[in-house]
C-alpha cells in the first residue's frame, strides 16, 4: 500500500495571503522585475535597451557581455532569461546561460549579482574571469551534497544530484570531449513537466552555477502569495507566515528609471 500523501498546507489559506515557503525549487516565480533581478550600474555606463515584443536587454560597458529578458507568455516558461558573453563586442558567442522566466526570481537576482561581480573584478583588476573562470565544479555541487542531495553518474559523461523530495535536479555534463548541449542544467518540479528549466553552456564561468546552486538550496524562506506557489507540487513545500505582506508579482517586468542604481542585495 502506497503511504496517503502530505496535507496541503495552504488548503486553509486564503490565495492571497502571503507566506513563506522552502524548498525553493518548489515556490514559484515570485516578483520577477528588473529593478529587482537586474542589479546593474545603469548610471555607470551599463545601457538599457527595449526591443520588440517586450524585449528588453541590459549591456555592460564594454558592450561584450549583456543579459535580455524575452517575454512570452503564451509558452509554458513564459519567456526566458539569458546572459551572454562575446568574444568581441556584438561579435561571437563565448558561452550563454538561460533561465525559463518561471525561474524564481531569488535565484536570478544572486545570479546576476555574482555576475556583477565577476564583471567588476575584471574590469578593475588583471584577471578573465568571465572567460577563464577558475572555480572547480564541486564548488557547484558539493554544496547540494551537504544538504542530502543523492547523486548519480551515468557511463555518458553525466552526473546528475536530486533533491531529497526527488521533484528538481541539477545535471553536470562532466566530459565534453564529443558532446553538445549545456555544461549543467537544473529544473524544478516533476521532470516531465518542470517549473522552470535552467542551462550554463559550455564556456560558461562555474562562479556563475555555483551561485546558482548556493541560492537554490539556501534555507533563508522565499515570500509568495499562496495563489502564486504551483498546485501539483505544494504539498512537498514547508510553511511559515510571513512577517510582513509583501509587494504584488507583476506579470510583465518592469523597466527600472535610467539613473537608478542598484545595490547587491547578497
């Protein structure tokens, strides 16, 4: 006999009530705007462009790397996220990384405030970081480890690490001799229909994924509205009220004011 499956813990909620909530594989997108993800220096040479449909990109001063939300709300990620660093301005891709814009939002804000970071090291410093990272890939997972991830290795150059309530992943591709597609990939939810999907192509700084997996399994609760937190897999999520109500997601981000600057929130 199977055993009966969790309670619900938000059956007794009102949708609009906010709370917090862990894992945060688990939580859903949360307030995703730009003001809040992007945390560029629009004031210090960082441009902020708008494109077609919604587009919008954020290029550094260097105009070598940049990052671009892409609206689509019609698909089932509701458009992506995706940082990419040239060889030359507008030139060759080096590497690329993308999130589904169902990613939660905690997790791109630390992304791209790592990001930020690796930027302004190079910049001011001597060091390539953007394109010779040398941070090690246990660095990415180890940390999953600790926190009773399983891990398993596959004969096609693969590792794969599950979180204990098996509704996420994060893969690493760890040999690339002869092999296409990304260098780690991470998802939340059921596998056959994920939440949200992320992918670091090859090339791509480990600094960047390790920050990734560092706020994926961080145990500081994520603020949702209970109407926001995804049906199928809310039974697996751990509850506390929130403190403090926090401000509405809006569906479409934002464009932050050209002089605004801000901070890292890590």
């Amino acid at each position: 006999m199977l055993p009966d499956p969790p309670p619900d813990p938000f059956k007794d909620l009102d949708p609009a009530q906010t709370v917090r909530v862990l894992p945060r594989h688990l939580a859903g997108p949360g307030q995703a705007d730009l003001e809040t993800i992007w945390p560029f220096p629009f004031d210090d040479g960082w441009h902020l462009h708008q494109g077609l449909e919604g587009m919008v990109f954020a290029i550094s001063p260097c105009a070598r790397l940049w990052t671009r939300f892409a609206p689509k709300p019609e698909e089932r990620g509701r458009g992506t996220w995706t940082i990419g660093m040239d060889r030359a301005p507008f030139g060759p891709r080096a590497w690329e990384i993308t999130f589904d814009a169902t990613t939660p939002a905690e997790l791109l804000r630390d992304v791209h405030a790592e990001l930020l970071d690796l930027y302004l090291e190079d910049r001011h410093g001597d060091k390539d970081h953007l394109f010779e990272d040398a941070t090690a890939p246990h660095e990415v997972y180890t940390p999953l480890l600790t926190r009773g991830w399983s891990h398993s290795i596959k004969t096609d150059g693969t590792q794969t690490f599950l979180p204990p309530d098996g509704l996420g992943s994060v893969r690493h591709r760890y040999a690339t001799t002869g092999s296409d597609g990304p260098i780690w990939r991470a998802w939340g939810g059921y596998p056959s229909e994920p939440h949200w999907q992320a992918r670091f192509s090859a090339g791509a700084p480990t600094t960047l994924a390790a920050a990734f997996t560092a706020s994926l399994i961080s145990t500081e609760p994520l603020h949702r509205a209970v109407k926001q937190i995804p049906f199928h897999t809310r039974r697996h999520l751990y509850v506390a009220p929130a403190a403090a109500p926090q401000p509405p997601s809006h569906p479409t981000p934002a464009i932050p004011p050209a002089s605004h600057t801000t901070g890292r929130t890590r």
